[in-house]
C-alpha cells in the first residue's frame, strides 16, 4: 500500500522554461545556419538532425519525477529511466533543507553533488527538498511539492 506520492515535472520550474526554450533556439539557429551553407543534401540533413534534438530536448521538458512511499521502500522514478529503491531500514535520519540547487548540484534533476560529499539529488524544481541520510552517510534530496507530507510519512515509517 502506498503511503505516499508525488509526481512533479521540469516543466513547473521557470528557469527550466528560459533554459530549454534558449537552448532550443540556439539549436535551431545553428542547425539552420550550418544547413545554409552545406551542399544540396548537407541540408536537408541539418534540418532533419537538428529537428531531432529539439524534438528530444522539447521531450525532456515533459520528465516527471515521482516520488512514492510504501510499508519498506521509497521508490524515485525521474523520467521512467532513472529509478532508485531506499529501503526505509536503510534511513537513518530525515529531515526539510533549503539547498542551491545550482550552485550545490550544478541544476535540477538526477544530480550528484560537487560540494555535497556522498549526496544525490532527484529534483525539478524550487531550492528546499526532503533530505534522506542513509546508512553509510550518503544523503538523498528529494525535490516534492507537499515536503511536510513526506516527512511526517518517513518519520512514522522509521520512527523518527
């Protein structure tokens, strides 16, 4: 039985907006400009690549990060592709944080950490996240919508 989800998107977070919406302007400026100048069937071959990865950054702006809680696991899903299983025996201590994300993790998203010593990130959004340390010292920054939800669920669960 599931006690607790959330499910948030990349696409809530302003500064993703600015950042995709640029990044596919500039793809789209480049492949333009390099189809441009190539030869007759360069072209059209610029045009098809670079219509490819807008397409594939533009699908990344959909990513979802669901967050669920049951009786022995929290399960992190980014996307469908990146999954990570805590078991709740395995959490020592939880707590909320503010962090920056930029500056902590370089971004939102399936992050290590550069400053953080044995710290993963699993965000989309804001600057405050539900921080996990598990066993062994590592710590783990979920990034949901209802933290204090979260943690009254984690701190039940692993009698905290």
């Amino acid at each position: 039985m599931v006690a607790f989800r959330s499910r948030e998107y990349l696409h809530q977070n302003p500064a993703a907006r600015w950042m995709l919406g640029g990044a596919v302007l500039l793809c789209a400026v480049a492949f333009a400009a390099g189809g441009m100048w190539g030869e007759q069937g360069e072209s059209a071959t610029a045009w098809a690549t670079g219509a490819v990865v807008v397409a594939a950054m533009t699908s990344l702006f959909w990513a979802s990060l669901t967050v669920t809680v049951d009786h022995t696991h929290v399960r992190v899903s980014l996307a469908g592709l990146v999954r990570k299983e805590i078991a709740l025996d395995d959490i020592t201590a939880v707590e909320q944080r503010a962090y920056r994300p930029i500056k902590d993790f370089g971004g939102w998203g399936w992050r290590w950490s550069h400053r953080l010593p044995n710290a993963v990130a699993y965000t989309t959004r804001g600057d405050s996240a539900v921080v996990l340390t598990v066993r062994g010292g590592g710590e783990v920054y979920l990034g949901v919508d209802d933290e204090a939800a979260l943690l009254d669920v984690l701190r039940a669960r692993i009698g905290a």
